[in-house]
C-alpha cells in the first residue's frame, strides 16, 4: 500500500436545481471541480437517452460524497479518445484533460457535445500528426510536467475476434499496430509521470503481444532522455469493477516514478438487470427488429445462452455443429449476469442480443458500458453510435484504475468511497423470458454436424495453411 497522508473534505448537500436528481448535482459538482473546472450541470439539449428523474441506474449513494484532496489538479493528455469513455473515468478519479487527439469525426462530435470546453478536442486529430508535430509549450506545459498520457490505442491488429476475417490479427505486422509507436513518441516528447493504456488481451499476452516491442521502445527512452519508465500489466475483467459486463482488457501502466504503483481491488459485481432493467421501452417508431436468417430463432434460445443451446451438446435441436461458430453467434443476455462484451461492429447475427430478442438500443449501451445515462453519441446508430459505445473503455473501469493512479502520483493512500460512476443494484430481478419452440423454417437444419475439429485446428490455423501452401505452389 502507498505510503502518506491523505485528507478529507465533505461536500455539503447542495441546493436542488429543477430537473437534476440531488444525488446527480452533488456528484457532478464534485466531478468537475475535482477537474477544476467549477461547471454546475444543466440538462444537455439532445442525448441518446435518459433514465427516470429518480437516477436509478448511477451514482447511487449517499446525498452527500466524502472525497479525497488530491492537492493539486493532476494533469492528463488523452489519444485514441474516441466516445470518451478512459477520459470520463479518469475525470471521475480526479485528472483534468488539458487534450484529447481523437481522428474520428463523428467522435470528435461527441466529445465536443458532451464536454466542450472542458476537454479541448486537438486540431491534431491523428495521434501520427500529433506525434510529429504537438509539444508540451502548445497545452501550457512544461516537458515532464504531464501527470497522464492515457489511451487504448487500435485494438484489431491484437483482436481475438479478428481471426475471423482475413488478414487480421497480425500484431505489429498490421499497419494500425504501428500507432502504438507514435504513441510512445508522444511519451518521449512529453514525459509524461505515467501512462495508462487499454487494449484487448492479444496486446500483452499470445502470439501478439506488444509488450518485448514496448520494452525495446522504452528502453530507447531512457537511453536518449534518461528517464527510465517500468511497465505494468494486467488483464481486468470490467466485471470485477462493477461493470455489468465482461469485458477482460489488458491494462498497461508506465510510470518513472519510483513509489509503487498498487492495482486496484475489486468491487462488488453488478448485472445486466441493474443497468438496463428498468429503462424505458425504445420508441415505437425505432426499428430493432433483429435482422438476418436467424433472426426468428432468438426466441426459441434460452437467456444467457448462444447457438450452443442448439447443438447435439445443448438441449434444443441439433441445428448447428458444437463450436463451429463465433461466441458471440445468438447470443443472448441474462438478466442476472453480467452481460458479455459489446463488440463495436456486429453483423446482424451477433450478441449479445437483448432478452426481448432484439438488438440493444445506444441508451442500453452506454448503460451496460458504465456511461452515465445523459452521455450523447454523435452520429447514426448503426455505422457511428453502436461503433462509438463498442470502442469505448467503461468509464467506471477507468476511474477505479484512475483513482489507483491518483494514489500512486499523489504518494496519497487510495480512496476508499464508492467511484463517482458506480452503478446502483435494482431489485428484484425478473424472472427469465420463456422460450418458444423452433419455427418450422429451421427444421430442414436438424441433423447431425460435424463438431470444431479442436484446438488449434480453427479458422485462423486453417486459413495460415492454405496461405502457406498457396506460397509453396507460387515457389
């Protein structure tokens, strides 16, 4: 455990303002002038979606939040920065942005809708760019000054999920892996007391890993500066943090700072029905209808499974070959789990689905992320918001694992409060939906399939084959 004093300060109740819970003014008002920022929040003229004025679903405790005074206001630098989702937690720990660099323009958008002003979005809007071209002296900066450089940089090239699809899942050889060098460019050009980074678990652990590329990186650092920076990683699964879902990252830290840098403890778990039970019913007039040639088999799926239920292995009818599809294929939410990991570009068969047998709308979305229910997602839904939310860190994961980094910058002892982002239980929970039998336009599937053919032998080893065995017939 970090080793120093730490003072606290109570927030008194504040005054109620028309249309904000008191629960929410109080939190916001210590969110922002943990930033410095002093803002006294109004309702936002548009968002994706609100809960009831009761503020069920978030920040849940009591009327009035004991916090810690950091003593400074810890500066952070955000890339990659997407919806905002590392950027709204580590806000929530206490760091106030002085930047973000985000290329995406319906993202910068969204930044800008939900806290212009406050997180200067950077004319430098590919991290390359910024890398070449931003100094410390263009944010009021001296080098070294910067408390955080914090981002989760392109995650395909180290995707599990991209080995379904050709050409993917190559690590560094992937063109977008070579941001994480510009990145750390960045890293030399400011540097920075630590840096966090988010990515999938193929960034630290298997055949694409990053980590020895990192390493050589940073030991050039330290040769040209030096300032030698250790590295820390660990695979979280946002469940573990209070997210309703699950959702294993690798998170990275590097710090130049000699105290330790301590993780953080988990949290009591919460569930999909804690985020998403009690929400509105989507307008009429939106379409979420579930699409594609599977569609009308969702219902005949129990809650919280998948195609499995339908193999010789579960107990539907043997319509499909035990794992011979994506985890994902028909998957379906369960009220009392944590719900699986959204991903940011699903075809029209991919989970998790909602228990109604629909696809999820944005306000469910950012709810299951952990984004308070008034964070607006610029853009349309299909191709902007629903990429947006899958692409974004939870918040709450980043503001626990902020709140470490606070600790660890400030030599102060971690908090031990409730995170700002936490997320209420809500009880009791449903019962499960009922299941329907199989719709007779699926019988012609019934018989018996081949089965995976085991590890090692999956789509990705089978497409490496015959990629190598068309180079010998080149030969």
């Amino acid at each position: 455990m970090t080793t120093g004093t730490s003072a606290r300060q109570t927030l008194p109740v504040l005054p109620s303002r028309p249309g904000v819970p008191q629960r929410w003014y109080s939190r916001f008002f210590l969110l922002d002038a943990l930033a410095g920022l002093g803002r006294v929040p109004g309702g936002p003229a548009l968002c994706v979606g609100r809960l009831s004025a009761s503020g069920r679903g978030y920040c849940g405790h009591d009327e009035s939040v004991s916090i810690r005074d950091t003593r400074a206001s810890l500066t952070c630098l955000s890339a990659f920065s997407g919806l905002g989702g590392m950027d709204l937690g580590l806000e929530a720990a206490g760091f106030r942005h002085v930047g973000c660099i985000e290329w995406d323009e319906a993202a910068r958008r969204s930044l800008k809708a939900n806290r212009d002003g406050k997180w200067p979005v950077l004319s430098h809007r590919d991290v390359r760019d910024a890398a070449r071209e931003l100094r410390p002296a263009d944010l009021g900066l001296e080098v070294g000054e910067l408390d955080l450089l914090a981002g989760a940089p392109p995650c395909q090239p180290y995707s599990k999920a991209a080995q379904w699809a050709p050409g993917s899942r190559q690590g560094l050889e992937d063109p977008r892996g070579r941001y994480l060098d510009d990145f750390l460019s960045l890293v030399e050009t400011f540097l920075p007391k630590a840096v966090l980074m988010e990515n999938v678990r193929g960034f630290v652990a298997g055949s694409t890993s990053a980590l020895a590329h990192l390493q050589e990186h940073l030991a050039g650092i330290a040769d040209r500066t030096g300032h030698e920076y250790r590295v820390q990683s660990q695979l979280l699964d946002a469940a573990d943090y209070g997210v309703p879902q699950r959702r294993v990252r690798a998170i990275v830290v590097l710090t130049r700072l000699q105290r330790p840098f301590e993780w953080p403890g988990r949290l009591e778990p919460r569930v999909a029905w804690d985020a998403i039970g009690r929400l509105p019913a989507p307008p009429d007039e939106v379409d979420l209808r579930a699409k594609g040639k599977w569609a009308d088999l969702l219902p005949s799926i129990p809650e919280g499974s998948n195609y499995l239920w339908h193999t010789s292995r579960g107990g539907g009818l043997p319509l499909f070959g035990y794992r011979t599809r994506y985890w994902s294929f028909l998957l379906k939410l369960a009220k009392d789990e944590p719900s699986w990991t959204l991903p940011a570009s699903p075809g029209p068969s991919t989970g998790p689905f909602h228990w109604e047998n629909r696809p999820l709308t944005p306000q469910e979305l950012l709810a299951l992320q952990s984004f308070p229910s008034d964070w607006r997602v610029e853009g349309t839904r299909r191709l902007d918001q629903v990429r947006q939310i899958g692409n974004a860190t939870p918040p709450l994961l980043a503001e626990v694992v902020g709140r470490s980094l606070v600790a660890h910058l400030t030599g102060l002892s971690a908090a031990t409060s409730p995170p700002v982002l936490t997320i209420r239980r809500c009880r009791p929970i449903a019962e499960a939906s009922p299941v329907i039998e199989v719709p007779t336009a699926y019988h012609g599937y019934i018989g018996d399939h081949a089965d995976h053919p085991g590890n090692g032998k999956g789509p990705g080893v089978r497409r490496a084959t015959k990629v190598a065995s068309a180079g010998r017939v080149d030969r």
